[in-house]
C-alpha cells in the first residue's frame, strides 16, 4: 500500500472521495460494516476513538483518528459532523 497521511478530522470536508466502491472483495465489505457498527458503539458509549482509512478521487489513501457518531448504509458521520462516503472506506482500526 502506498504511503497514508493521517489527517485531522477538522479538514476532510475539504476533500473529494472516491467515487466507487474501494474494496472488491464482499466479504471485505462485510468486516467493513460490523467494524462500523462496533466503532459507532464504541463512539457512543465511551466516546473510544478509531483509526479510518480512506480513498479520495485522485487515489491517495488518508487516515483520520476520530469518534464515529454515527453510520447509515451509505455514510459514516464522525465529531464534529464531517461525513465520509462509505464505499470510499478501505479499513476501520477499533
């Protein structure tokens, strides 16, 4: 993998993600979403922060250490409301 910046959560709305899905693998997809729901549980109920990296547009792959507050199907929001695309998500660190 390429290098990863870890980026402050303040300045991912300045950002534009990737536009497809960046895991092929469905079973990939699947640990991608149960470590979504455990991180928003996490966020929750202890305000645990998690590690998520990303993809934007131009295939540079960023980090961000936050609280998630919250995941629907197609977008993660964390503190602070800044929103990330889902299928853009390539790995969430518990």
């Amino acid at each position: 993998m390429e290098s990863v910046v870890t980026v402050p959560k303040e300045i991912i709305g300045h950002f534009t993600f990737a536009p497809q899905e960046v895991l092929t693998d469905p079973w990939l997809i699947e640990q991608r979403k149960w470590a979504l729901r455990k991180a928003l549980a996490l966020g929750n109920l202890y305000r645990h922060k998690v590690m998520i990296t990303y993809h934007l547009c131009d295939r540079t792959v960023q980090r961000v250490v936050t609280t998630v507050w919250a995941v629907t199907d197609r977008y993660v929001t964390l503190k602070g409301g800044r929103i990330i695309p889902v299928h853009a998500i390539c790995e969430v660190e518990l």
